[in-house]
C-alpha cells in the first residue's frame, strides 16, 4: 500500500493475485462502500470502453450487480472480463469521496449464490420488485478487486 496526498493506492505485487484475491479495504472504506448504492462501471472491447450507472452491493470485500444478457456491459465483460468501479460523492470542490476498482469478473447465473444475492437486490431496490426475474433470465456480475484507490475517507 502506498498513501500520498491523501490517495490511498495498492500497487500490484501488494497482495496475493488469485482468481478469488481481494483488496484489503481499511475500515474507512468499508463504510464508505457500505452506505452508498450506486457506482458506475467501466467496460471496454476492442479498445472501445463503455461505462454505465449500476445499483451495486458490496459483500465480503467483492461488489455485485446485475445485468441483462443482451446489455453492451454484458457482451464487453464475456469478451474482456477487466472491468473498472467507481463509487463517488461529489458535492462541490471540497470534501470529495472515492473508491475506484480495478478487477476481474465472474458471472453468477444460477444456484444458491444466485438466489442470496437476488434476495437481498429485492429488499434494498425498489426497481427489483418492480421487475423481478427467475435464475437463468439475468445473471449477477461478481467484481473480483485487483487494485484500488481511495480518496477523501
């Protein structure tokens, strides 16, 4: 880890690099990821990115969210697993908060991983409810952390 003007970076080589690693987030930022619910997302093929607003849940040092098959953050991701997270709070010039990911994915299509997360969209997000769907119909994307920064917090 390496910190400097208030930026909390870990540099690759700093933690263990398995299929399943995860960044260490410190207390701050736990908290910080805990009470927020949206982040935007970075997605790119063939050198094209694409970014979008997702509603995200953070568990266990990893952020899911969901997607539809025929979505361009789904076919980029089957394509290019690496994806880049950003969960911020700007409100003017000052007093700014971040955390920004880099990671891999892992999709969760089916079974009981499946099921525990789509419980826990349906009590937090109101557009669930409003549009449920069954396993197989849309998946859960798992963000798997490699690096990350941190501002702010």
């Amino acid at each position: 880890m390496y910190r400097k003007w208030g930026l909390t970076l870990t540099m690759p080589g700093s933690h263990d690099v398995t299929k399943h690693a995860k960044v260490n987030f410190d207390e701050k930022e736990e908290k910080f990821l805990q009470e927020n619910e949206v982040c935007r997302i970075a997605t790119s093929l063939n050198e094209v990115p694409h970014i979008a607003p997702v509603s995200y849940l953070y568990d266990g040092g990893f952020f899911f969210f969901a997607t539809d098959y025929g979505t361009k953050k789904y076919t980029n991701l089957i394509r290019n697993n690496n994806i880049a997270l950003d969960v911020d709070v700007y409100g003017s010039s000052v007093d700014n908060k971040a955390v920004i990911v880099q990671g891999a994915v892992e999709f969760i299509e089916r079974g009981s991983e499946f099921r525990r997360l789509y419980t826990i969209f349906q009590s937090r997000f109101e557009w669930v409810r409003q549009d449920p769907w069954k396993e197989g119909e849309a998946p859960f994307v798992r963000v798997i952390p490699n690096r990350k920064v941190s501002w702010g917090l």
